[in-house]
C-alpha cells in the first residue's frame, strides 16, 4: 500500500481530516488530565528544519515525546543537507533510520521529491507554499470555539503566502469561503496554490471590504521566511493591509482573529487586535500540538478507536 503523507492541505479528505480532529479533541482531553498515552513507544520521529522556528519545532518535539516516542532534529547547518547531498539520497537514508518524518523547508517540490523517496510518511512543516500543520491548528481552533466552519466566511488579510494558499486548498476541503485582500502585484495564483478551482475564494481591493461580515479574520507577517531581500519593498507595498480595530468593527460581531505567529504588532496587525478579546491566538498556537499527535497517531497507526 502507498505510503501516506501529508504535504499539503488536500492530501487528506474531509473523512480523514474529520478523525484527525475528533482524535484530536480525546488526545487534548488526556493531555489535559495528566493521562498517559504512549501509541508510539520506540517510534522516532526525525525534524528536518531548513529555516526558523519556535512553534513547529516545539510542538513536533513535545508531541512525539508525550506519545512515547522520540525525535531528532536536523537543521542544513549541521547536516550534509546544507553541503549539497542530494534530497533523493536523504529520503533513503533518513527514512530507514526513522519512522516519521517532518520538514521545514524552501519549494514544494523538495519534500515532494524526499517524500518520494522515503519508506516512512512525510510532513509538511511549512514550505513557500504551503503550511498545512497551522491549518489544521487553525480550524481546529475554530470548530472549538464557535462550531462546525462549513459556510462560514474567512477574511484573509495580507500576502497570498503559504498561509494564504493552505486556507484556499482547507476553504475547498470544507466548503467554506475565503475573502482574500492582498495589495495589487500580490495576488493569489490558484495554480501555486494548488487549488480545483476559484469557487470557495474572492479577491477584494479593499480589506475592508474582504473582512465585511467575516466570521474570522486573519492575516500572517507581510515579508515571510526566504523573501528578506523584498522586506523595504514589501512594507510600503503592504502599508495599508493591517488589520486593526476598525477593520475588527466590520466584521461579524462574534468574528474571531487568528494569526499563526509570529507576528510583528504595528504591521501586520494592531497590537489592540492581536491582544484584544477577539483573537484567539494563544489557543491557536497551543492547538498545533494537539493536532500534531492525532496527525502522527494517524500517518503511523491509521484509524484507531
Ligand atoms: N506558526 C509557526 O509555524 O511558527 P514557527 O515558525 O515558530 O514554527
Ligand atoms: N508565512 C510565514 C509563516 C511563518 C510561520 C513564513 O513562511 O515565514
């Protein structure tokens, strides 16, 4: 049987990604009330990290660690990944040493080609496109907080980043819609982002326009990881996109805010939104562990209970 991985968003269906979440709930819960449980004793989980990170190193690490497995972290500095072995090789060698694999890295196309290569299932960490881990955490977040997300409207405020195109591909995956608004030049490409069509998302000039109504509202740093060099460019050209407290206003008066983190208070978002009563960033961070065990349990033991 084919190894299963998750790459991106829509590697798993609706059916998959409804028992990652229920599985989820019940693992949350054991963490919780200090009850053991360890499905992956003697498992070894191996984190390859080609860029930065607090939240997916910590959460991938605690997370094996509280199933009762292990993990060993890989970054392209210490390793002969940065020296130029190719990503092929890697697969091959990495995956019969481990039973899991996740990676942080640059193109789509790098984890494609390890993941082709490998014996053992393969995560997206974050990659230029996509990074389908916060998703998860994202609309887990939701579903805890208000309820099932079908048909409800996500503002998406800012750079068609990674972030951006995984909320595209989740919109598709559980009929919702996304109203996107990004300044002109940074458009979202539906190919990039890998998506079936253009009938869960629409394009607003205005933001505050897209965020009109929105049931949540979220936005993500204007220069990500790898795109340094556009950073002065990026601040004037994004200069208008923060969401603040009257773009808040014109959402749903329930509308939640959520940023995947890190964030920089006084661009991308207004330090009264991001601590304000609306955002539920703290619980959208923490919720990456939780999803993160059940999406393990699940690539290494399939459906159980
Ligand atoms: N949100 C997120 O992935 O954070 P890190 O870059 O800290 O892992
Ligand atoms: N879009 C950001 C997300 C960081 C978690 C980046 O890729 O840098």
């Amino acid at each position: 049987m084919a190894i299963k991985h998750f790459l991106q968003f829509n590697d798993f269906t609706r059916d998959e990604l409804d028992h990652v979440f229920a599985r989820t709930r019940w693992i949350k819960q054991q963490f919780k009330t200090y009850q053991q449980y360890w499905p992956l004793t003697d498992r070894t989980l191996v984190m390859i990290f080609e860029k930065a990170s607090t939240r997916t190193r910590l959460s991938f690490e605690a997370g094996i660690q509280q199933l009762g497995g292990s993990a060993i972290y890989l970054n392209t500095r210490d390793s002969q990944l940065g020296r130029g072995e190719p990503v092929e090789d890697a697969g091959q060698v990495i995956s019969r040493m481990s039973d899991i694999v996740m990676i942080r890295t640059f193109e789509q196309e790098v984890i494609q080609r390890f993941a082709a290569n490998s014996r053992v299932p393969v995560i997206n960490g974050l990659t230029n496109e996509y990074h389908p881990c916060q998703i998860l955490a994202d609309i887990y977040t939701y579903i805890e907080h208000r309820g099932p997300i079908q048909g409800k409207t996500v503002a998406w405020i800012g750079d068609s980043n990674n972030v951006c195109n995984t909320w595209l591909q989740a919109a598709e995956v559980f009929d919702f819609n996304v109203h996107v608004s990004t300044p002109p030049g940074y458009e979202v490409e539906p190919e990039r982002a890998g998506l079936y069509g253009t009938d869960h998302y629409e394009e607003f000039a205005d933001p505050m326009e897209a965020a009109r109504g929105a049931d949540l509202v979220t936005t993500d740093v204007w220069t990500s990881m790898g795109f340094e060099a556009e950073n002065e460019e990026r601040r004037r050209d994004f200069a208008d996109w923060q969401v603040d407290a009257d773009m808040m206003k014109v959402a749903a008066k329930d509308a939640l805010f959520m940023h995947c983190l890190p964030a920089h208070r006084g661009e991308e978002v207004a330090a009264e939104v991001i601590d304000g009563p609306q955002s539920v960033v703290w619980d959208e961070a923490e919720n990456r562990l939780h999803v993160q065990k059940a999406l393990m349990e699940y690539l290494l033991l399939g459906k159980v209970k």
